[in-house]
C-alpha cells in the first residue's frame, strides 16, 4: 500500500489514467512524481561533517579539471 506524501493518506492506483490518486486529499501523481516528491520530502540524513566533506571532494575535483 502507498501513503500520500501531502497528508499520509492511503492512494489507489487508477490503470486507467496510471496515477496513484490519494483517497483523503485527491492528490494525483504519475509513478515518476511520486518518486521525486517522496525523494524531495525525504529528511537529509548526511552529518556536518560528511556534508564538509563531500564539499571538499568536489572542490578538488573541479580544481583539478582545470589543471588538464
């Protein structure tokens, strides 16, 4: 069963039409919008300092592109 990601509610999915469809607040969302808002919705879960070093890691390796 799939819960809404606006009001948690129970949604069906219509063949018909392929969306999952909320039954509380009739929110209608194809298979790929459902991903993407339950991935935005989705609570960050990196700490400070994984999140520092990711920063770090990318900045070196956009500095060392430019050195090619």
């Amino acid at each position: 069963m799939r819960y809404c990601p606006e009001c948690g509610g129970d949604m069906s999915y219509a063949i018909a039409t392929k969306h999952h469809i909320c039954k509380s607040c009739g929110l209608s969302l194809t298979q790929q919008e459902l991903y993407e808002l339950r991935e935005k919705l989705r609570p960050n879960l990196e700490t400070a300092e994984e999140k520092k070093q990711k920063q770090r890691s990318d900045y070196l390796k956009w500095w060392l592109s430019k050195k090619k």
